[in-house]
C-alpha cells in the first residue's frame, strides 16, 4: 500500500531498497509508529534512509506523498481499517430503561462523531465492554454494537434495535421485492387502474373482432382483421427503499411491486438505501459491484416519465441534509441535493410511506422529506393511493 511513497522516495534520489521497505512493513505490522502521522514518518526515515545527506529529499517525498494526511476522509478509515473481531463479539447486551437512555447524549453533530470515530481509531488497543467512550459492545457509547445512544455509528452488529445509528460501519444484505406476489386484496390494482393513458402501437397481434366482422361482411368471406394491442402509455419510474427498517412493511411493498409490474407496461424500478444519493441499483445481491449512476437516469427518462418514491423516510437528519451523511457509504453531494433533483428533471412525483400517517410527526426525517417533496407524501393505503394517483395524473 506504501508503494507509490517508495517509487517517490527514488525519484528524489533517496536509494531506498526493497529490503528496506519491507523492513518498514515489518515494523508497521508491530506497531511501532503508534499509528499516528509522526510515528510514521519516523519509524519511515529510520528505516529507509542511510545518509543523513538524503534526510532533505526524504522530507520533500514524504510531503508530495502523505500531502493532506490529517485531512483523511472518514470513508478512507472505513475502507481501510480493520477492527478486531472479539472487540464487537456479543457476550452482553445493555437494556436501558427510558430515563436512562434520555440521560444518554449524542456527540451533538456530525462532524463530531466523525471526529470522535478518528480518535478512538487511533487510540484504542483492546475490547472494551460496557463504557461510554471505546468502541464495544453493550454500552452507551456512540461507537459499536448491543448498547444504545441516540447518534452513533453501528459496528459489529446484525440488526436495527433502536433505529438510531447515523452510519452503518458492516457490509448489509437486501432482498429484492417480489413481482409476483399473489395480492391478497385487489385494492392496489384497482387504485394504480386511475392511472392510465390508453394507446396502441407496435406490431397487430390482437384480434380485432368488430373489424373482422365488419370486413367479413362487406367481403362475403372471414377477413380476419388484427390490430395493435392496447395498453397503458404511462411510464413510471419506482424507486424503492430497500433499508432494514422496510422489513416490517416489506409485504405491503411486495403487493404494491407486483401490481405495478401489472399495470405498467413502461415500469422501471431501482433500488435504494434510506435515501437516494449519486448511485442507485436494480439487484440487491449486486448493488455494491452494478449499481447505476443516479446522473445516467436524469439523463435516460424524460419528463414524461411519472415518478414514485416508496420508502419509511425513517432516518438519520445528517443522511438528508449533508454530505458524508449516508449510513453505510460517503456521499459528495446530500441527500437533499439529489432528491430536488430527481423532482425538478421529473415534474410528476409522488413518495408513498407505509409508516401509518398519524406516527409521521414522530420522525425529523420524515418532516424534511415531506418539506423537500412540497408535501407530495402520501400513505400506502387505499385512499392515499388514490390520492396520489390523482397526483400523478
């Protein structure tokens, strides 16, 4: 990982061998820099340089190398660091009760806990269980798994328990939504049927009986007439929330999926996760390797397409409203940024919530959603379906 710094360190004129830097290696793997910015740059120059007339051209290589070091993004950490398995293993769980968790205080803003997360990376040494400050288990610290605090970044842990994690450190797995649902109720179907906008093209594969008929009777013999067969025009994008906290509404969504794939000809769907950011996917199993840049579909679908949102919008307010907010990637651009976009490039949008509506007013990202989406939020019943249909038409 060091190899660009060596390949520098020789255009400088620094002599620096492949024994060398593997001793460096070596004494990286023991901890001997303390994994700080300082123990590295000396554990560097005592192994790789010789003369002290070399000392200048290491220092001027080290810089054009490690430049902006102490401004390491948090998703570099992320990508890079491996925490030890037995600091996260579950041998407890902490149960708070309601006083004790309002007791509880989160770092009080975003960069904070990044911060914070920095520093106990670089300063922890073993499993800490039970406390308020390492990353552990079965504490209140913002930092690990089977405890609780009202802002932190989850490591290490299955589940959602409290829906409270800003990030989400581990890799998760999604199911895709089910296309072929047997609805338990026709509702749903009959609730998309209101938007509709009849059309035939294409090649003449139907039968058309009243032409056959007719022609059969002003010819004196069976003249079979076909037409092209009609369908509905209406093109929709369905963008779907795939995160944890969909799991209790998955059947639901199921049932919305499969009569949309119905009742849409032109139907295109994707997937994301708490929000949509600058990728987007249309396979769970393979969304970290063929995800789709949400750029390429403003730039694909027109303005003739409908779109519809169907997700809890239950979430972290930093996954909205700035960036690096995401919960499970580091995102350039908020949140925010790309939903206005996504509803500027396409004018007729809806965001359909399975959450009942009377428990909107418990959730700050709920409010921002509906507020982003000028109030086009609707419930995933009946009657909101209907409205939102009304919406879209």
């Amino acid at each position: 990982m060091f190899r660009p710094f060596l390949d520098s360190l020789r255009r400088h004129g620094v002599p620096a061998s492949l024994r060398e830097y593997l001793d460096l290696l070596a004494g990286l793997q023991a901890g001997l820099s303390d994994w700080t910015p300082d123990g590295f740059y000396h554990l560097a120059r005592t192994t790789l340089v010789k003369n002290e007339a070399h000392l200048d051209r290491f220092d001027r290589a080290f810089a054009e190398t490690f430049s902006g070091m102490d401004d390491l993004p948090i998703e570099a950490l992320i990508d890079e660091v491996a925490i030890p398995r037995d600091w996260l293993e579950k041998l407890a769980e902490k149960i708070l009760t309601p006083e004790e968790r309002a007791a509880v205080h989160g770092p009080g803003s975003f960069d904070a806990l990044m911060r914070r997360l920095r520093e106990r990376l670089a300063e922890q040494k073993g499993r800490h269980q039970g406390g308020s400050k390492w990353i552990g288990t079965a504490g209140t610290s913002p930092f690990g798994a089977y405890g609780y605090n009202p802002e932190g970044v989850r490591i290490g842990q299955n589940e959602s328990r409290h829906r409270r994690a800003v990030k989400v450190w581990d890799k998760r797995e999604f199911r895709d939504f089910d296309d072929s649902v047997e609805l338990g109720t026709r509702n749903i179907k009959v609730a998309l049927k209101r938007l509709r906008q009849w059309a035939r093209h294409g090649a003449a594969e139907e039968l058309d009986l009243p032409g056959t008929i007719r022609a059969s009777a002003e010819h004196g013999y069976i003249d079979v007439q076909t037409r092209p067969e009609r369908h509905n025009a209406v093109k929709v994008l369905l963008f779907l929330d795939a995160g944890g906290s969909m799991d209790e509404h998955s059947r639901l969504v199921d049932e919305l999926f499969s009569a949309a794939r119905a009742e849409f000809k032109h139907l295109e769907h994707f997937y994301f996760h708490n929000c949509v950011y600058e990728g987007v996917w249309r396979d769970n199993y393979r969304r970290w390797t063929d995800s789709t840049p949400t750029w390429d579909l403003l730039h694909r679908f027109g303005r003739d397409y409908k779109a519809i949102f169907v997700g809890d919008a239950a979430m972290s307010p930093y996954e909205i409203a700035i960036p690096g907010g995401a919960n499970e990637h580091w995102n350039p651009e908020s949140g925010e940024v790309w939903l206005r976009r996504l509803r500027e490039t396409w004018p007729d949008h809806v965001w359909l919530n399975p959450v009942p509506q009377d428990e909107w007013g418990r959730t700050r990202s709920i409010a921002m959603i509906r507020d982003i989406f000028d109030g086009r939020m609707q419930p995933l019943t009946l009657d909101g379906l209907t409205q939102a249909m009304r919406v879209l038409g």
